[in-house]
C-alpha cells in the first residue's frame, strides 16, 4: 500500500511538472528546449518509480524495476500530455 501511494506521488509531480512545463512553453515562451520540457522529468520520474519500486526490494525486484520504472513514467507523461493537449492544442 505504501508504494502505491509513492508510486501515485510520484505520477503527480511528473504530470504536474509536464503540465506546468508545457503551459510555460505555449503561453510564455520560456521553455524552448524539448529536453527540459520532456526528458528531464521523465529522468527523474523513472528514477522516482525505481526507488519506490525497489525499496526493500529483492534482486528480482530491481531487475523488474529497471524496465518497470521507465514504462511508469512513460504512461505517467501519456497522461499529462493527454491532458496539456487537450487544453493548448498541439
């Protein structure tokens, strides 16, 4: 229960980070640069989904949590796109 949760906080701030990221790149400017705006969180997302994943973990566990990690922020990031896309287009 305890990962789920930090897994769920996690999924926040990575789609929150997306959002904010992205409303700065459409309404200001600010952002130009895709590797700030995309590959930067999700980086740190996945960092984020490994240690919530392997925490206390076997060795099985990391093993899974290598590919686990990069594919919970990917739908992570799916999300908040689907959402920034919606509200400012593409």
């Amino acid at each position: 229960m305890k990962k789920l949760f930090l897994s769920l906080l996690v999924a926040t701030f990575h789609i929150a980070a997306t959002i904010l990221l992205y409303r700065e790149r459409i309404l200001h400017h600010r952002v130009e640069s895709d590797v700030v705006l995309f590959l930067l969180p999700f980086i740190a997302a996945s960092a984020g989904y490994y240690i919530v994943l392997t925490f206390k973990g076997s060795i099985r566990l990391r093993i899974v949590g290598l590919f686990g990690a990069p594919a919970l922020a990917y739908f992570s990031l799916s999300a908040a796109m689907l959402y920034v896309l919606n509200i400012y287009g593409s």
